[in-house]
C-alpha cells in the first residue's frame, strides 16, 4: 500500500513524522506499507516555485493514500493567490475529487478539564461533522476584482465570490452524512442558511429529499447561526452533522475547541473511489514551528482514520486510538492540553508513548 506523505509547513513535519512512526510499527506486525515523501505548500514553492509541483500532485493521486500535515506560513501572505501555500490543500482537495471530509469531534474523558466549557456540557461529547469540500463559495465561479457595475456603489472598487451549489453535489455529501448517522447515533442535523440564501434554501430542499431513503436516520435543519450558538450551549444534542464548505470550515473549529485542543482532531477527506487525504484538522502554526512542542494526536489520529477509510484495517486504527487513549491515561500531554497534575511532554515523547502503548 503506497501512502503519499505530504509534510508541508511549520509543524507540519514534526507532526507526520510522529504518525509515521506510529504507522511504522503498524507495519512491523506485518502490512506492506511504502511511503513516498513529497514537498507540498510554502516548503514546495520554496524548492520548485510552486505550492503544489505537478510532481506532487501525480505522487498524491497515484497514492492509495495521503498523509498531509498543513501548509501555511506568513513569509508567503504577500504572495500572489495562486502561490500561496494554501492552494496547494485547496488544489489537492479540487484535483483529486475530495468531496467529503470527516471531521469528528470526540472528547476523551481525560481531557474534560482541558475543555473551555464547563466538564458537565461536554462529557462524552462524539459528533461527527461532515463538510462538503470541493463546492460552495471557496471554489464558485466567477469571483475577482472589479469596479462595481451597479447599485449605489457603481465605479468603486469591489470583490466578489460566488456562492454555488449543483444538485448532485449535494445529494452526494448528503448520502455520505445519512449513511455515516446510520452507523452512529441515526442523528442528522444539515446546517443551512436558508432563511437568506438561495443556495442553502436549495441545499435544505435537496438534503429533505435525500432523507426519503434514510426513514430510520432523523434528520433536523438549523440555520448556521443558531448551530454555531448550539455547539457551545449543549453540543451533545448533536450526532452527525452536514454542512457545505464554508459553515463546515467555521463550525469544525469550534466543534474542535469542545474537545480541549484543535490539536486532538483528526480528518479525512474522501472521494467517490474511496480514496483519501488525511490530515489533522488544525493549521501550520508556524508561530511554535521546529521547537518539538506540537501535539501529533491530531495527525497520528488522522493515519488511524486512513487505515480505516482507505486502506481496509480498521482493526489497526481502533489499536491506534486505543494507544492514544493510554498515552493520555498515563497522564501524557503536550503544551496545548496540559493541565496541573499531568506530565508536559513534547512531539516526539507524545509519539513514542503511543508507539509503545501499541505494544
Ligand atoms: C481547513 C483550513 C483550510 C480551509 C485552509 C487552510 C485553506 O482552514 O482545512 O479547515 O479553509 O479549508
Ligand atoms: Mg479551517
């Protein structure tokens, strides 16, 4: 099984290099995994000139799977958009079809205190957000700079995105979040703004007659803001929750903060063949880069979640988690979920506790 291993900027080696470790010793148990390591976001255009190298991007789509850390740095905000490092996760996601990203948010009991919320609201806290990835205002057509062709603004200078959504693309993410609420809690909650917007007036129509084949999943509709103010009042009322890109992007982190740290939330994101990009749902945070203090749980959780969705073992990445799990219970924790009366480790030490809490 090939895996593409994108590492990608500020923690974003650190970070990969602590899931390879983990899916190494995974391999030791006898699975043939080969990994192939690739430049991707500002590291890339630093080396090549661009964020996501033709080579880069063959390596990733010839994959079985890809390991991805994060691209982002301030050094590239004055570039022009197109070189910036963030295209490159956005041309990965575009070029190879990864409609459907998985981001769960899970609270392990032992992070309860870790949480900016009272214990009592997020106590066993499991909800699955599932974000379309590819549509929706971040890839709309047409979109720029112009002078304003009318209104009360006409000849100033104005920007513009689109907001669009086709029938299919919400049928199919629709499909992806019915059958993921029908093996978990059979809760759907699609979060629209359809109260204001046509395309999410359109999503919410589609969503209702996707349900028509999922009698046993219950489905709700809630208006954006309303889910944002949900999720910091009683966030457990929500199971599996579908959303298009933009509300998933806003909503995944602060479903993230419940759990105590963006730095524990793993993500998958899927296309129609099964294939994946795996990558911890927080950023490059090139403000600790390269001082070994980074938590890898997100990124190590993020392999589990590729031995599951692409690469047929789920058996290994319940071993994963439960491995994290132990590193924890052995009181184990990195700068961001440290708390009095745990032990503060760095990157690599957190990594190791998992690789031996695999046995
Ligand atoms: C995410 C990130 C990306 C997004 C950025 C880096 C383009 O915030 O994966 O949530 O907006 O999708
Ligand atoms: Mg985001």
């Amino acid at each position: 099984m090939k895996i593409a291993v994108l590492p990608g900027d500020g923690i974003g080696p650190e970070i990969v290099a602590e899931a390879v470790k983990v899916l190494e010793r995974i391999a030791a148990d006898g699975f043939d995994f080969t990994f192939e390591f690739a430049p991707v976001g500002g590291a890339a255009y630093a080396q090549t000139g661009h964020p996501l190298p033709d080579s880069t991007l063959r390596l990733a789509r010839d994959a079985d799977a890809v390991l991805f850390g994060a691209v982002g740095d301030w050094k590239y905000d004055q570039l022009e958009r197109a070189l910036r490092p963030e295209q490159a996760i956005l041309g990965l996601r575009k070029n190879l079809g990864l409609f459907a990203n998985l981001r769960p948010a899970i609270l392990y009991p032992e992070l309860a205190g870790a949480s900016s919320l009272k214990p009592e609201v997020v106590s066993g806290l499991d909800i699955l957000i599932v974000r379309e990835l590819t549509g929706d205002i971040y890839f709309g057509q047409p979109r720029g700079r112009r002078r304003s062709p009318d209104g009360a603004f006409a000849g100033e200078q104005e920007a513009f995105d689109t907001m669009r959504y086709t029938r299919p693309e919400i049928e199919r993410i629709a499909h992806v979040a019915f059958k993921a609420a029908r093996g978990r809690g059979k809760r759907l909650t699609s979060v629209d703004k359809a109260n204001v917007l046509e395309t999410f007036q359109f999503w919410k129509d589609v969503v209702t007659e996707v349900h028509a084949e999922y009698p046993d999943v219950e489905l709700d509709h809630m208006y954006v803001d309303n889910a944002a103010m949900q999720l910091v009042r009683a966030p457990k009322r929500f199971d599996v929750v579908v959303t298009g890109n933009m509300f998933g992007d806003i909503l995944s982190d602060e479903a993230a903060m419940l759990t105590g740290s963006i730095g524990m939330l793993p993500s998958a994101s899927l296309n129609e063949k099964g294939q994946g990009l795996y990558e911890p749902s927080h950023g490059s945070a090139p403000d600790i880069a390269g001082q070994g203090i980074a938590n890898p749980l997100a990124t190590i959780l993020s392999a589990a979640m590729m031995l599951r969705h692409s690469l047929g073992l789920p058996e290994q990445a319940q071993r994963i988690e439960a491995a994290v799990q132990t590193a924890l219970a052995q009181g184990l924790r990195t700068a961001d979920i440290h708390a009095p009366g745990t032990e503060k480790v760095g990157t690599a030490r957190m990594g190791d506790a998992v690789v031996a809490a695999l046995g």
